[in-house]
C-alpha cells in the first residue's frame, strides 16, 4: 500500500511538473507570436516606403496579425528595401 501511495504521489508531481513546462512553452510561444507582429508593425511604420503604403501594411498587420506580418517579412521589407535604391 505504501509502494503504490508514493507511485500515485510521484506521478501527480510529474503531472504538474509537465503542465507547468507546457504551460511555459504556451508562455513563450505567445511572446513569440506577439514579438512576430508587433516587429512586423514597427517595421512596417520605420520603412522607407511611403505614407500611403506604410498606412496600407500597417492596416493588413493589424487586419490579419499573422498573414500581415509574415507577407510584410516576406515581400514588404525587400520591396522597402527597393524603393531605398
């Protein structure tokens, strides 16, 4: 009896031991995904595109925070980039 009442102790531990590292890989995720569009946004608005575009990016971050920010990533900087040449 006292075997399986420490077997029971030990894998209740483990069982919060394992929901508090998922809990801190949900943590860090979620700062990634903020940190992901809100340096999407800044980049955005620092660009040397102009007002107008800027403007424009800035709506389809906001609209579509994931989509916008990977697009601006992708596509937006180097076509910044282009207009700075």
């Amino acid at each position: 009896m006292l075997v399986h009442t420490a077997a029971t102790a030990l894998v209740a531990d483990l069982g919060q031991v394992g929901g508090v590292a998922l809990l801190a890989l949900v943590a860090v995720g979620l700062l990634a995904y903020a940190a992901f569009i809100v340096g999407a946004f800044i980049g955005s608005l620092t660009s040397r595109l102009d007002a107008g575009m800027k403007v424009v990016w800035a709506l389809f971050i906001i609209c579509a925070p994931f989509l916008g920010a990977l697009c601006w990533f992708v596509i937006g900087r180097r076509s910044a980039a282009a207009v700075a040449h």
